[in-house]
C-alpha cells in the first residue's frame, strides 16, 4: 500500500515539474555567457523533473510478496532510530552555526557534511570522507577562486577565508 501512495505522490511531482517548466520556458533563455532570467527557473525546472521520473520509476509496484515479509521485521526498527535523525541533523546545524565564525568555513563544512552523511546512516567512512571532501573543496573553488566571493575564515584556524 505505501508503493502506491509513493507511486501517486511522485506522478503529481512529475506533473508538477511539467507545469513548473512551462512556465520556466516563457522567460528568456539568454546564454551561458549571459544568462537571462529563465536560465536558471528552466534548469531547476529539468532537476526538479528528472527528479521526480527517478522517484516515480523507484515506487512502481511490483507483486513481490516474499520481500514485504523480510523486511517487516525490520521496519519497526528504523522506524525508531530514524524518528532521532533529525533531531540530530538540528543538533549537527547548531553545532555548525556556532563553530563557523570559530573555525571557519572549510573545518566547520567539512564536520557538518560528515556528520549529517553519518546521521543519515552510511556505515563505512571511506565514501563520507570522499564525498565531504570533494564538496567542501568543491564549494570553496567555486566560492572563493571562480566567484572571488570570501567566506568565513576563522579566528581560531585562519583558512578557507580571503
């Protein structure tokens, strides 16, 4: 039964994401070396759609019987430790916004990334630490070296600011 409230859920996102580009389309396009005001709308227009096809491809129903079984006994279980995570996920954004000015942009990215991929529920640490990493430098090149916008560098630790 939740496949298929998943399922029509993610039809009406599809729908959504339709009605959304349309709309997007009616304002100029511009270029990329000069972006007009549709540029950006049609853009999250055609994430936002992709989006919402992948989940309606997850939620199509399937007559597997033999895995409902399996995995009911372990649905209580999440339902419980999962209920926590966004508490916690709060809990990680208070700890960052507070370390921010302390610790600056790189160090308190980089805790808040890892913890909120740990919170989350990956259980090796080899492809948080990648995956923090590769954002963290990522988002600093585009910030600070593409854009020369300065972020926050720290008192305690002076990187990651200009």
């Amino acid at each position: 039964m939740k496949k298929q409230g998943d399922f029509i859920s993610s039809l009406i996102l599809v729908a959504l994401g339709i009605f959304y580009l349309i709309y997007a389309f009616s304002y100029p396009w511009g270029s990329l070396a000069n972006p007009g005001p549709g540029f950006l709308p049609v853009v999250a227009g055609v994430l936002f759609l992709l989006l919402s096809l992948r989940l309606t491809l997850e939620a199509i129903p399937h007559r597997s019987t033999s895995r409902a079984d399996e995995t009911s006994a372990t649905t209580e279980e999440s339902n419980r430790t999962g209920a926590l995570k966004p508490i916690w996920i709060v809990v990680a954004l208070a700890i960052y916004i507070y370390l921010l000015d302390k610790a600056g942009y790189l160090l308190s990215s980089f805790f808040l990334l890892l913890a909120a991929i740990k919170i989350i529920g990956d259980d090796s640490w080899w492809k948080p630490l990648l995956i923090t990493v590769g954002l963290v430098i990522g988002t600093y090149l585009l910030f600070v070296v593409w854009l020369e916008v300065p972020l926050p560098g720290g008192h305690l630790i002076p990187i990651g600011g200009r």
